[in-house]
C-alpha cells in the first residue's frame, strides 16, 4: 500500500473528490481531507492510500501540478510521521 500526500486544496474539496479522482488510476483504500477541529474547515491537505504502487506513481505523475478549482496541487508519496521535520514551537 502507498500512502499519498496532497496540499494546496482548494477549500472545497472533499473526501469524496479526492477519492473519485484517484479511483481512476486505481483502488483507492482510503481518501481524507484534513479538517481543523475548532473551526471544522479544510486545512488545505488530504491523503490518499491505494493498493497498488504502479496505480500511485500514475496518479502522482498525471496529478502533481495540475490546477485543480485554481489551485495546483502538490502530489506526493508521504513521509512517515517520524521522518517529518519537526514544528517550531509558537509562542502566543
């Protein structure tokens, strides 16, 4: 399984795009958009998991760029959690 990282979304989109629009390059497992649990809104970023390597590199090739509701997308594989660089802290 491979899981997918997607930023730059337009505001509107949902899960249910997301999934629509990788299910036509293979089995979608799993499809999110990140949501902000105060103010329930899109944080601008998604994943995707599908089943096949080969159906992600296609979906990642054809989608990474392309203008999506104004927006171009930046589509790539994700990093595991413990591999991300870690936040600055903010101080309020």
């Amino acid at each position: 399984m491979v899981n997918i990282f997607i930023a730059n979304l337009d505001w509107s989109i949902t899960s249910d795009d997301l999934k629509s629009t990788f299910s036509s390059f293979g089995e979608v497992i799993y499809a999110h958009v990140v949501y902000d649990k105060e103010s329930k809104k899109s944080k601008g970023y998604g994943y995707v998991e599908m089943t096949s390597s080969d159906a992600a590199i296609n979906a990642i090739e054809a989608l990474n760029g392309m203008e999506i509701n104004g927006r171009k997308v930046d589509v790539k594989i994700a990093s595991p959690k413990g591999n991300r660089p870690k936040k600055k802290e903010t101080t309020k």
